[in-house]
C-alpha cells in the first residue's frame, strides 16, 4: 500500500486550514454533513437524465454513529459515492470541489442546489480527528476504496470490499486538551444540538441512534436505558413551505423553537423573493425588549443560511441599528460565501437582501400603526427609543425613512398621536409643532411654559424621552412645519404681545439688569415674559441646548459640562412684580434675595439641582422672619 504525500501547496493549505480558517471546531460536522448531500443530490440529477436510476428520496439518508469506546466518529450516506480516481482528485488535491465541477457541468434546478463549492469543507474534519478515514463506493462501480490519512504527511488509498453505494467517514476524535474538549464531540446530546443548530434543514433525514428509557416490564418504578434510530433533523424548513400552509401557531412555534424570544411575538413577516438575488426570509417583532437591549452587550443580526445551512447566526449587515430588534432568518442561494462558509466573500447581495428587509419591515410597521393601533403602542413602548435614535443617529441620515414611525402624547388628545395626525389638526394660523420635554407628562402638564401655547388652543407633545428632543433637532420639520418647544425664547405666537413685553422691557431695563447681576451669571437675562399666565417665573433657553437637553447630558458619564443659556422670565402681572420693583428703588439687597429666590424656584421647577440648597433653606427663612 503505497503512501502518496500532499502537494506542497496543498499541505500548507490543509495546516493553515487546520489552524485558522475555521473559528468553531464544530462545524467539522457542518461541512461533512453538507458534502454527504451534496453525494445524495449527485444521485437525483443522474436520474434526471439515466433513465436506468430511480430516485427515491426516501431511501436516501445521512447517518451519524459515535463510538465512545473507540473514540470514533463515523458520518456515512447512500449517496453518489467516490471511484479511486475521485478520490485521488477530490480528497488528494485540497480546495479540489468535486461539487463545484458537477455543478458546471450539470444544469442545477427544483431546489436542489449542490452546497459545496471549495472543496476544503472535508478537511475541516482534521481540526477534531487524528486520523480520518474515507470508505466509498460509486455508483455503477463493482470496487470500493478506504481512503486514510493522519494530515499533513500524506494519505493512502487501497481497495475495500464495501457492499453499498455510498461513503463513510471515520473520525478517531482526538484526545481532549487543555483548551478544546473533543470529548463532545462523542456525546449524543452535542451531536444532536450541532445538527440542530447548522443542519436542522439539510432536505435528507439524518439519522442517530438516541438513548431513551423506558419502565422495566415487572411493574417497578427502576427504569431501563435502550437505543432506537431517529431522524435528528427537521428535514424541510418553513421558510420552504407555502404561507397558506402555515398558522400563526406555526410562526410562533418556530420563534420558540429558534430561542429568538420568551414573549410572543407581535408581527411575523414570511418573505419569499424570486428576482435578480432569490431568498426566503421569516422575521419577527417581538413583543418585549430583552433585558440587554439598551446596552452595549446586546448583539443584533439575523440568523443567515445559505441553502438550509446555517452560516451565520448573528449577521448583523442585514438588520440596520434602527430595527436592531427584529428577530429571525433570511435563507439565499445566491451568497458568495468566503472559503469556510463562515463569512461573506462580498457583500452586494447582502446590502440588496437588507434593503429590501428594511423596506418590509417599515411597512409592517406602518401598518401596525394604521390598523392595529394597540399593537403598534405595545411595540412602541418596547423599542420607540430605538426608533428615535435611528432619526438622531449618523446626523439624521434615516429620518426620513423613519419620521411617520414616531408617536408623542397629545396635551389635547390625551393619549398618543402621529406627528402626521399632529399637522392634520393644526389650525391655520398655527405656524409650529409645539412640545414640551420633562420626566413625565404629569410634570410636563404642570410646566408654566405650557401655559400660553394652551391657552391658544394648540396640541402640545409631551417629551418624556432622553433621546426625544436630539432627535426632533434632526428632524428639523415635519411636512414643512418646524419643531418649537414651549419653553423656547421666541414661541411665534403673537405679534401684539411681543410688542407688549418689548415695551415693558424697556420700561423695567434697570430692574431686571440688576436682578441679572445680582445672579452672577447663572443666566445670561432677565426678560419679561410673554408666555406665563398664573405662574411667576420659568426658565427659557436662548441657545440650542434647551434646558432638558443640559439636563441629560450632564447625566451621561465624562460630560463636558454643556450648559443651557438659561433665560429668567418674570410674569409681570404676577402679584409678586410689585414686591420686587420695591425692593428696587428701596433695598437692593432684598432684591438680590428675590432674585436668588427665583432662580432657584426656576430651577426646581425644571427638576434641575439647585447649587447651594442649604443657602435657598436660609433665604426662605429670611422672606419668612421679615413676613411677621
């Protein structure tokens, strides 16, 4: 039995793939699997064409059989089977695809696709066997072969008396080492989840004789082990089926199935594409948020599958960071997988794929939004702030892709609203979108900024969101209406009053740059104000940060200290005014008092720390003592 070496190139390839281009030892059984139907499908397209080969799916199979006692693992199929020839070229030659050639020379159609292309998938089994050895006999051969080798030093083919048409592969799994248990690879329960989770789909049943129990026959509780043959694999996946033929139960089944959520979910989409790049695709949006979702850790992506075969099961390119929360799998024909089917070799299908999955997700939503309004809120309430950050993300690059998918508290409808049913309604004399930001809309009803745009008559939305008012400075309009908040230095409301309160700001110039001075610039002015009613005093920002924006972004660790170019309005029609125009003309140091007093009520009543509270606690006594 002569022993044939490598060729040079080929044993640097098989050490390198042996050490670096597979990053999970598991998907040895992947790729081994994969070839196995790969040899069965050779069989369907021959009889296509030989008039003398009948194929019958259902005596075709793959079977998997560990042997713990001898440390072996054997993969074998009743498929098109290797001459010596083949396997000197197939198995000799590493990145030498037999299925590659088959698929050139044969027309490949009705699904059945071959799967491999490189020819170097069969060596991913080195990466777990000390010796692999391959038994095959060809169709319409009368010999069989046994292929053998130990990596990289060459390899020996000799005849073998085999019954059957078909090929085995015998791995003696390694012994463990420090960093890789091989041990597993022996287990039945491994095997099983390795085939679960890449080669649930493979479209032949892949069989393994499974451990049960069952009660011993003489009445007693003891129990007694016994083997029987199963099909280990799903065989035929949803995504295959007809719609019609499917119930909802079925998608949630297989949401439960796949671990892409404890919940429910809201909305299952089924995609089937037949065009220039052909996929399949079953998407889910889930009903709650998982416990990671706002965090660093949580990873987005879609599981990919290239012809039933798990390649991916995080690909993030095809989810966009706004719809991150979408759960599922998109299944394709047409990738250009890289050598180890691991990862994608270019990526213009993939981008075509995602934006037609963007697309239908959009879509979906919308019309949650339009026909199932409670979904859409549940939904909301999970992943809104998803959605905000999309329209505040990359400088608002998806804004408008995303802008119809927001919804705000109404001040006048008391529940949530479109910012489309918000222009809807504007009257039209109403020049802006108005809203207003706090920690809740039960703060936010309270705000003396509210006041005057309530008092006309204009809807209000609430902003109770960290990430609400970055986002609508992105927007920067909604059908050609601008964003205004309520507490901004110009509402745009009504001319009559402004020219009211330039007057009185003329008239109490000295007053209110003293009260400026006196507050050692915490504020950048002292106006009148055109906006408050009932209240005696608010805060407006003059800048583009507003005041709730200071407010988070001072929360957000390593903060540069961002301020708001804080605004004092006074009501001058509040009953305090006069005290603190007489405290002007006869004791200003009251009225550095008042003024301090103010500001800090300001300031409490925007939920914003004040500097000194026990000075404030003292200044109240102060106005208390001199009340008596």
């Amino acid at each position: 039995m002569e022993k044939k070496a490598f060729q040079a190139e080929s044993k640097r390839l098989l050490e390198m793939m042996i050490n670096s281009i597979y990053t999970k030892h598991e998907v040895f059984l992947r790729e081994l699997i994969s070839n196995a139907s790969d040899a069965i499908d050779k069989i369907y397209y021959r009889a296509l064409t030989d008039d003398a080969i009948t194929f019958d799916q259902s005596k075709y199979y793959i079977k998997i059989e560990p042997d713990k006692k001898n440390r072996t693992l054997t993969i074998s199929d009743a498929g098109i089977g290797m001459t010596k020839e083949e396997m000197e070229e197939n198995l000799g030659t590493i990145a030498q695809s037999g299925s590659l050639a088959f698929k050139k020379e044969n027309e490949i159609k009705d699904g059945h696709d071959i799967i491999g292309q490189f020819g170097v998938g069969f060596y991913a089994a080195f990466m777990v066997a000390d010796v692999v050895t391959v038994i095959s006999k060809a169709l319409d051969s009368d010999q069989g072969y046994k292929w053998q080798s130990e990596g990289t030093e060459g390899y020996t083919i000799e005849p073998y008396d085999k019954q059957d048409t078909g090929t085995e592969i015998i791995l003696k799994i390694r012994e463990n080492e420090e960093e890789v248990d091989f041990d597993q690879f022996l287990e039945e329960h491994r095997l099983q989840e390795i085939v679960k989770k890449y080669s649930d789909f493979i479209r032949y049943p892949i069989r393994m004789n499974v451990t049960k129990s069952k009660p011993k026959e003489d009445d007693s509780d003891e129990y007694v082990d016994f083997t029987e043959e199963e099909t280990i694999n799903s065989m035929v996946p949803i995504w295959k089926k007809n719609k019609s033929e499917l119930t909802d139960e079925d998608y949630e089944n297989f949401y439960r199935e796949k671990n892409y959520g404890f919940d429910k979910p809201l909305k299952h989409m089924h995609i089937n594409v037949d065009g220039t790049i052909r996929y399949n695709a079953i998407l889910y949006i889930p009903e709650n948020a998982p416990f990671d979702f706002y965090s660093a850790e949580y990873e987005k992506g879609l599981e990919l599958y290239s012809n039933g075969v798990l390649i991916m099961s995080k690909c993030a390119e095809l989810l966009p960071d706004h719809f991150s929360f979408v759960k599922g799998m998109v299944d394709s024909e047409d990738l250009s997988l890289n050598i180890s089917r691991e990862m994608l070799q270019h990526d213009r299908q993939l981008k075509v794929i995602a934006k037609n999955i963007q697309k239908k997700i959009k879509s979906q939503l919308e019309g949650m939004l339009k026909n199932e309004r409670d979904k859409y809120e549940k939904f909301f309430q999970a992943f809104g702030r998803q959605i905000k950050f999309g329209v505040y993300n990359e400088f608002g690059a998806n804004k408008d892709v995303l802008k119809d998918l927001l919804i705000f508290y109404s001040s006048t409808e008391k529940k949530l609203v479109s910012l489309k049913e918000y222009v809807s309604r504007m009257p039209e004399e109403q020049k802006y979108i108005y809203y207003a930001a706090g920690e809740s809309n039960e703060k936010i009803e309270r705000l003396p900024q509210t006041e005057l745009v309530a008092d006309k008559g204009y809807e209000i939305l609430y902003f109770t969101d960290e990430i609400d008012e970055f986002a609508i400075r992105i927007l920067m309009d909604y059908d050609g209406k601008e964003f205004k908040s309520v507490s901004s230095s110009d509402l745009g409301i009504d001319e009559d009053e402004e020219k009211e309160s330039k007057e009185q700001e003329e008239e109490h110039k000295a007053l209110f740059s003293y009260m400026k001075d006196s507050l050692k610039g915490k504020v950048t002015d002292v106006v009148v104000s055109k906006r408050l009613k009932s209240h005696p005093v608010c805060l407006s920002a003059a800048g583009d940060v507003s005041v709730e924006m200071e407010k988070v972004l001072s929360a957000m660790p390593n903060n540069q200290n961002i301020q708001a170019d804080k605004v004092l309005e006074i009501n001058t029609d509040h009953e305090i005014f006069p005290s603190l125009q007489r405290a002007f003309e006869e004791d200003k140091e009251k009225l550095e008092l008042y003024a301090s007093l103010l500001y800090n009520q300001a300031m409490l009543i925007e939920g914003l720390s004040i500097e000194d509270p026990v000075a404030f606690t003292n200044d109240m006594c102060k106005v208390m003592a001199e009340a008596k």
